[in-house]
C-alpha cells in the first residue's frame, strides 16, 4: 500500500472520531512514526502531506534527518538517555518522553533555545512502562519552572496493550483529567494544552478523549514492499 492510501483511510477514522465528539480534524496533528522503515518510504510520507516524523532513537533519527526535507517537524518519542540529549538537541522540534528530574536538568544545559517537551506519563502503572505516576506529575513540572530551556507543551502516554477497550479509553480520560488540573495553573513554563496519545491500534478513542497529538506507525508507513 501507498502511504497516501493508508492516509486516506486515516483521515476518514479521524473524521468519524470527531464527528462524535464535536470536534475539527484541524485540531489533530498526526505525527508519522517512520521508526520501522526506510528512508524512501520516510520522504514517501513526508511527500503524502506528513509534516511531522517521529522517531525514537538517535540513530534512525540523524539518518533520516540527513535526507529528508527541512521543513519537517521532528517528534523524538523514545526513552532519552541523559548522555544522548547533547547529540539530539538542536535536532529535534519536540521530544515526547520527558520523565525525569536528571534528563530536564540535562536538556536545559545543553538547549540554546526553549524546547518544546512532553512530559511522558505511566497512567496504567505497568512496570514495563517508562513515565512518571499520575502523582508525581505536578510536582514534576512546578520544579521545571526553574529550567528556562524547557516549556512543557503537554503531557504524553501509552494506553496498555490489551483488547479491553474501556481499560484504553480510561488511561487516555486520566491523561486528560491531569493535564486539565496542570493548564488551570497557568504556569508560564507549562502551557501544558497538548495531549500525545493514540497509536495505530488506539486512535480513535484517543481522539474521542481529546488528543492533539495521535503517533501513527504502522497503520501508516506499513506494510509496504521493499
Ligand atoms: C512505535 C511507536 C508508535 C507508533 O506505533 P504504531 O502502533 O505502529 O502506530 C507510537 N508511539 C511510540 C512512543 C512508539 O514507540
């Protein structure tokens, strides 16, 4: 398949989604998730009208980055090890797995500018999860007031991987719910109105919860021949 093709019946779910819940597909930024594929098939989806990539590792992110187009958008979605901020930094547009004290510290020393984050949360509590606890959310971002070089623009999470639909639209509902309470703080360095949320298999109750950022792979860059 043709990643217009897989778009084509993307933007269709998107628009039943939010047709239930009264919302604009305007509102939804579909980030491509190009971790699996080739560069080809990158520029493939950049030229389908996906102006924003996500990658998670360091790696596939430089390769990609070196071949495609300069207006695009890049996510960084993947666990961040401190050690690696000083080679991502100036590359990346958003990073989505901010979770730690240590890692904020990091990425404030090394950005020259203020970088857009997401701080990344483990509603459902799996341990196999990375994220902070919905408790130590708050905390977490009211310390990050005194780091200039980090504006949190949202927070971001992965539903548990489980047939069990309800389970899926709670943790997106909890998300949502807590990045409520942060917004009505109108903290400066926290304008905290994005939601990351939604993968291939849980996109569509994302958006009925309220996502503004839905992370798409393989629905959309697979599967292809090659
Ligand atoms: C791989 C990945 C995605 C995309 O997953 P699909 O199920 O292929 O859509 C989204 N978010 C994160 C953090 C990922 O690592």
């Amino acid at each position: 398949m043709k990643v217009v093709e897989n778009l084509a019946g993307i933007r269709t779910k998107i628009e039943q989604a939010c047709d239930r819940v009264d919302r604009s597909p305007n509102d939804i930024t579909i980030i491509g998730v190009t971790k699996y594929v080739t560069i080809d098939r990158a520029k493939e989806t950049f030229a389908a009208g996906i102006t924003n990539l996500g990658e998670n590792r360091l790696e596939g992110l430089l390769e990609k980055q070196a071949e495609l187009e300069q207006d695009v958008h890049w996510h960084f979605i993947g666990s961040l090890q401190s050690r690696k901020v000083k080679d991502i930094i100036d590359k990346v547009d958003f990073i989505h797995s901010l979770d730690r004290q240590s890692l904020a510290k990091e990425i404030n020393k090394r950005a020259s500018k203020q970088t857009p984050c997401f701080v990344q949360v483990n509603i459902s509590g799996e341990t196999s999860k990375h994220g902070l606890t919905k408790d130590e959310v708050i905390p977490f971002i009211e310390k990050l007031a005194s780091y200039p070089h980090i504006q949190v623009v949202g927070l971001m999470t992965m539903a548990p991987f489980t047939e069990d639909e309800a389970l899926i639209r709670n943790t997106f509902r909890e998300l949502r719910l807590l990045r409520d309470k942060i917004m009505a703080n109108n903290w400066q360095h926290a304008p905290c109105s994005f939601l990351s949320m939604g993968m291939s298999n849980d996109y569509m109750i994302a958006i009925e919860e309220g996502a503004t950022h839905i992370r798409i792979g393989s629905e959309l860059v697979g599967p292809y021949d090659n």
